[in-house]
C-alpha cells in the first residue's frame, strides 16, 4: 500500500506529524503501520488516525473535525477548496500554542517541520526583517534565541514554503 502524499504537508514523518505505529486506525479500524501525532479538531477525542482517513477526508468527516484551524487561511484570502484540503485532508503540525497555517501568493503554503539552526543563522536582509516585525520580536532578543535555538525546541521556528514562488516563511512558537 502505497503512503498517501500530501501537497501541503510534503514529509510529515520527518516532521513528525506521522509516526510508524501498531495502533488501529479509530476512523478504518485497521492497522496500517502509521499514525497521526498531532491534533484532531472534533469535538470527541480520538487518538489514532492513520495517514490514509487522513488524505481521502474520511476522518474529518467522520469525526466532524479538522487536523487545522481555518481562519488563518480565510483570513488570507485562500480558496475554500485548498482551505478544505489543508484543515480537512492534511495532516496538521504539533505546536506550543494553535497551529498558524501559512498562506503565500494567493494559496497555503507547504509545511517542513521545525526550521534548522543554521539556515535561521543565515536570515539576514529583508527576509529577517519582515520576520521580526511579523514576529515582533527585537533584534537583541532575535540574538539571544538563536544562540540557544534547538530544533524541537521551546521557542520553536516553523518553516513554510510557497508553491508557488518557493517563498521560505518562518513563524514561531513558544510556551
């Protein structure tokens, strides 16, 4: 059986969002070898879901749920088709606070997990700019977070990127 691919979510067992696990599939009620790690947005608790309901919508419409939060990709103008296939047949990320779905030239961004300590080093010019003012965040405390910056780590740097024009967007997360 092939692993379902996701447009937005292009590696989610390198994020970690998938794992590989013996559990049973509370949407097929199979064992496929994987589940989802993060969140269901429903309003009963469900604890295993595997990448499959996840990609053919089974398990949001089952559960009435959404592995994201919408507004933010409303908010931004998104197409209710590719919102759908984000919140409903995506798998969503795990973060400190409510997950922020990018949204970039008209669309959602692609997901990539936790950005790496070297490529944050590198920011500089306007990208970093537009970073700390969407962050609000200082320069001098911009400093002070990379030199103790862990992938995984608290505070956390998310990386997005554009389909569309391969613009990388950071975002971040802390306790």
């Amino acid at each position: 059986m092939e692993f379902p691919k996701f447009k937005y979510h292009p590696d989610p067992i390198s994020t970690g969002a998938i794992k590989e696990s013996s559990e049973e599939c509370e949407c097929c009620e199979e064992a496929r070898g994987f589940v989802y790690t993060s969140n269901l947005y429903a309003e009963e608790e469900i604890e295993f879901i595997c990448p499959w309901c996840i990609a053919d919508g089974s398990a949001a419409k089952k559960f009435d749920g959404m592995f994201s939060d919408d507004y933010p990709l409303q908010e931004a103008g998104v197409p209710k088709d590719v919102i759908s296939e984000v919140c409903e047949r995506t798998p969503g990320y795990n973060s400190w606070q409510q997950e922020v779905w990018q949204a970039h030239c008209g669309t959602a961004c692609e997901f990539h997990g936790d950005a790496e300590k070297d490529e944050l080093v590198k920011l500089s010019g306007e990208p970093l700019e537009n970073f700390l003012r969407v962050e609000m965040i200082k320069p001098d405390v911009w400093q002070n977070i990379l030199e103790h910056y862990e992938k995984g780590g608290n505070p956390a740097v998310y990386k997005f990127r554009c389909p569309e024009c391969s613009k990388v967007i950071y975002t971040m997360d802390f306790m």
